[in-house]
C-alpha cells in the first residue's frame, strides 16, 4: 500500500498525531458515558490542550509533506493519503490557535448547558452559548476561506468537496419526491402511523439482552468492540481495534434503542474493516460523514426495517419481551415501520426522516450566511414543522432544543441526508449482487458485509467521497434511488 520513502516517513511522523487524536476520542466517549458532570471544565482544558499538542506535532510533518507533493509517481493511497494531509494542514495552518482552543472549551461548555437546558425545555439558558458558537463557526469559516457561501467551508470539513449548491440540487429533488410518496402512503392504510407496541414499558435489562443479540446477530467481533449507554447515542474509534457503540434506553417504544444499535453498528462495521494497512496512518478513517452516515442508514433501515429483519429478530424479542407475544412478524413490520409525521428527528421513519434534515441544513445556511438571528431560531423552527408536517412543537425540547449537534458542528446534518441517499445508491447497486432479502433471513451478514468492505470500507479515505461514489457507486450522488427504494417498499 505505502512504499515511497517519503510516504513512509511521513507515516512514522505521524504517529504522535494519530496518537492524541485517539486520545481525544476515548476521552470524547468517556465524557458522554462515565464522566461527573462538573468535571466539564477541566475536560474542555484537557481537550483543547490536546488539540493544541496535535496541532504542534501535526506542524513538523509540514517539511516532509511538501516533499511528498512534489513526487508524480505516487499511487492512489499514497496520493489519497497526501490529500488528507493537505486537507489538516488547511485547517490548522487557517485557524489560529487560539481560535481552535476556544472552540473547543465553548463546545464542551455548551454541551452541559445544553443538557440543562434541554431537561428543563428552556432555550433561553443555551441562547448565549449557541449564540457564541455560531460566532465562532463564522470566524472559522471565513478563516478557512470560500467560495460563494461562508457554510460551504464548514460543510468541505465533514463532506470534502460539498457546497450549496450540490444541497439545493439534492434537496430540491429529494424533498418533492418525497412529498409524493409520503402522500399517497398516509392516504392508504398499510403502513399505520401508531401501535399499540409504542406505548408499553420495556425492563432495561431485558431490552439490553435483545440489543445484545442484536450486535451477536450483526457478528460484531467481541474482542474489538463494545457497547455502552448515553443520551445521545454515537459511535467512537480509539483504534481499529477499539470501536465502541452507545445506544440509549427510554424504558417504551423498544424500537428507538433497537434501531440506536443498528445504526451506531453500521458505523462500526465501517470503522472495523478499514483496510489493516492504513492503521495509525490518516488514511483510516471514513470518505466522509455522508459516507459514514450511509453505513449507519443502510443497516438501520434498508436491512433493519425489512420484513425479513423482523421475521429474524422476533425470537429474541418473544424471549426477553414477553409482551411482544400476541404480534405476529407482519405486525412487527408494521411497528417497525410506522409512517408519521413527528417532532422529533431520531424517531422520525424512513418518508419523513430527510425532512428534519432539510429544515436544519436551511436554518444553518442561514445562520452561517448572517440571515437570521439565534434569538428567532425557536419561533423559526415551529413555523418551519408547521409548514412541513402541519404540527407545532409545545416545548423547546421537542423543538430547537432537541439535537446535541449545535453544541459542536454545523455542517454535519446534511451528512445525515446525504447518507441517506448514498444507502439508496448502495441499495441499487448491491441488489444487483446480493439476495438481499434471503440474507437478511437467514441473519447471513457476511456477504453483506464483504460486498461493502470491497467497495466502500476497505478504502478508508482514500478517494474523495464524490470519487469513492463515482468510483464504487457508478455516479455522482443521486437521490433517485433512494425515492425508487422508498416507493418500492411504501407503495409498491
Ligand atoms: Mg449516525
């Protein structure tokens, strides 16, 4: 993979490098699972001063990376991998220290605020730390430079390469298509907006047990990964051979923690079968958020939600959930698969999902862009649920206040749509390949899991992701795929 000598010197510099970011990571899951609530201060010390060291050492690679930009017969990881380099030079040589550490100590400052402010629905306490967040984004944008729009530099940093006007185009496709779908399935019956299932209260360390035999069924490798709780359920990569999972219990509706597994999994199973030769090198990390995020979609719904995944599961449910019992599988898929316009996006189906994400990409750009002020997002966001779904949110938290997101990034939701429609993509063209469906009932992942390793995992970040998507995908991102998927399955 790596055999210039310049390349493999680079590689050993960055060492160090690869070894405070990893740090940062475990210390990231740790502040979400286990950490005491006033040691937010402290942490956001620790971290932003790792994230100062990273910065130092990433420094001294500068030397060996402009050597390495003027050799011509590098091959594809080799080339890949000085573009990644590149792209983490612009960053931290654009923004300054200290400009960096601030936005690290305001983020973990926020994040506690936003979790009072959350458990208490009142935006009023997160305004200020919002308000200096998004002043921050927009030091940092402009910082960076850009083209067009401030909100294209922020978005180049989770999607290489993705601007507006690639969203706008997306959208303005995805957004009626779905409309249309989305109308005719409310008008017919076969996929009910409410069960009776969402209302009954699940024993925690029963529902763990079920999840449990989620990850033994999706052969998540025991000795290389784990799984624990938080509010906000993500995945975290220490190394490759330490990924971890949350997933988070309600106590009702075991659906959300279920499908909070399945997709945090698909993360991992990205993360784990990163191409070995790439570890401790910045090759090893995902194309991108979309493409990470079209893992975690792609095993959520296109594999979760299939009547064959419900068939599949519903012995271990009927084991540890005895009031599962009376359903039967066609009952279950229907569970699984409620169509309803709702408040909230983590709940939200597969028709109504990229709404949420349409909403806060149009707040963001306009936050980003100086059009609209934080005091006015709460009113903004419930006249913007109105006009999507016809219902307004009574609180804060089931409103603005509901995402962690805005405590750190702007620019990742779009990933979430983007991932979406690149799990379409997979969809089609994996079909072609695969019995999807067979697999799926004989919980035969391995084939599943070769086709996406072959096309997708084993590249790390290799090319960038609108490359990997042509290259692996056959095109450029498309969202018809996706619409065929969802009518297919809602109305076909
Ligand atoms: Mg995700």
């Amino acid at each position: 993979m790596f055999s210039n000598p310049t390349i493999l010197e680079l590689n050993e510099k960055f060492r160090p490098v690869w070894a405070l970011a990893s740090s940062g990571s475990l210390l990231d899951w740790d502040l979400e699972v286990n950490m005491p609530e006033a040691a937010s201060t402290s942490r956001g010390v620790t971290m932003s001063q790792l994230t100062l060291l990273r910065q130092k050492h990433f420094s001294e690679l500068y030397p060996l990376l402009e050597k390495a930009e003027r050799i011509t017969d590098l091959n594809d990881y080799e080339n890949g991998l000085v573009r990644v380099l590149q792209r983490s030079r612009k960053y931290f040589t654009k923004i300054p220290p200290s400009l960096l550490e601030e936005e690290q100590r305001t983020s973990v400052e926020a994040t506690v605020v936003w979790r009072q402010a959350r458990s208490k629905s009142d935006f009023k306490l997160f305004k200020p730390y919002f308000e200096k967040v998004v002043a921050l984004k927009i030091q940092i944008a402009e910082k960076l430079g850009f083209e067009k729009h401030p909100y294209n530099a922020l978005l180049d940093l989770g999607e290489e390469g993705i601007t507006v006007d690639d969203l706008d185009l997306t959208f303005s496709r995805l957004i009626p298509g779905l409309k249309k779908i989305l109308r005719k399935v409310m008008a017919e019956s076969r996929f009910p907006p409410n069960h009776p299932l969402e209302d009954v209260k699940y024993d925690v360390e029963s529902m763990d047990r079920v999840n449990r035999k989620v990850i033994e069924l999706l052969e998540m490798p025991k000795d290389r990964f784990r799984m624990d709780v938080s509010t906000h359920p993500f995945t975290s990569n220490t190394s490759r051979d330490d990924v971890r999972i949350t997933t988070r219990y309600e106590g009702v509706d075991f659906r959300n923690t279920m499908y909070s597994t399945i997709h945090e999994s698909g993360h991992a199973i990205y993360e784990l079968q990163i191409d070995e030769a790439m570890d401790y090198t910045q090759l090893a990390n995902g194309a991108s958020m979309g493409f990470h995020e079209s893992q975690s979609r792609f095993w959520e719904n296109i594999i979760g939600r299939s009547r064959e995944f419900a068939i599949l599961i519903r012995p271990a449910l009927k084991e540890n959930l005895s009031f599962v019992s009376p359903y039967d599988e066609e009952e279950l898929y229907k569970y699984f698969n409620l169509v309803r316009p709702g408040l909230i996006r983590v709940d939200a189906d597969e028709l109504t999902y990229n709404f949420h994400i349409a909403l806060r990409y149009e707040l963001e750009k306009k936050l980003i862009g100086g059009k609209l002020a934080v005091s006015e997002l709460p009113s903004i966001w419930n006249d913007m649920m109105d006009e999507y779904f016809g219902i307004r949110p009574k609180n804060d938290a089931e409103g603005v206040l509901q995402d962690i997101h805005w405590t750190a990034s702007f620019g990742y939701f779009p990933s979430y749509s983007l991932g979406n429609v690149i799990s379409g993509m997979i969809w089609n063209k994996m079909r072609k390949d695969l019995n999807l469906a067979e697999l799926t009932l004989k919980g035969e992942f391995g084939p599943i899991k070769e086709w996406l390793y072959d096309k997708i995992h084993h590249w790390g970040s290799t090319y960038a992701p609108k490359d990997l998507s042509r290259r692996s995908l056959g095109e450029g991102y498309n969202p018809d795929y996706l619409l065929e998927y969802l009518e297919q399955k809602f109305s076909g």
